[in-house]
C-alpha cells in the first residue's frame, strides 16, 4: 500500500458542511486503539490513499475532539463521515 495520496482534490458541495466523523488511535504501549469523536466544517479537500484508494476527507475548526487532541484539523475517513442534520446525505468515496 502506498503511503503518498494516489489522487488530491476538492469536492466543492462537501466544503462548508458541518460534520461529525469518528475514528481510532492507537493506545500507546499496547496493540489496541480506542475510538475517537470529532465534530467540526468539511472544507472540501481530500486525498485517495492506497490500491485500491481510501478517500479521506479534511475536516477543519473542531467543535469537538478527544481530550489531549492538539490539532486544529483531522483527516475522517469518508466512511466515517456524518453531515449534520443530513443522515441520508451520501459521501463520495463510500458505499452508503
């Protein structure tokens, strides 16, 4: 699997939207990870990695995060994307 993004872009109709997306981190000293809750504005960019490609999508100005959590942004899965107020609302890069 290639580490570098396969293809960079920007989805003009996700910029702007808030979000919620949930993800994993790895538990220092141990091989499990713990779930991770973030909530904030999609700004539309996004980057494929791997073969076959896993979307990611930027998500930036953090209304929620995990406690310790340093960053202004955080990169969602596109599966693990949640439109507020839109549960049917259909993420590139996925199969919902």
């Amino acid at each position: 699997m290639s580490l570098q993004p396969v293809n960079q872009g920007f989805d003009p109709g996700l910029s702007g939207r808030k979000a919620e997306c949930d993800g994993g981190a790895a538990i220092p000293g141990t091989k499990t990870a713990s779930r991770q809750d973030f909530a904030g504005t999609l700004t539309g960019a996004y980057v494929d990695h791997g073969d076959p490609p896993w979307r990611w999508y930027l998500m930036d100005h953090l209304t929620e995060r995990p406690d310790g959590y340093v960053y202004d942004s955080v990169w969602c899965l596109a599966g693990n994307v949640f439109v507020a107020g839109e549960p049917d609302a259909v993420i590139p890069g996925t199969s919902r």
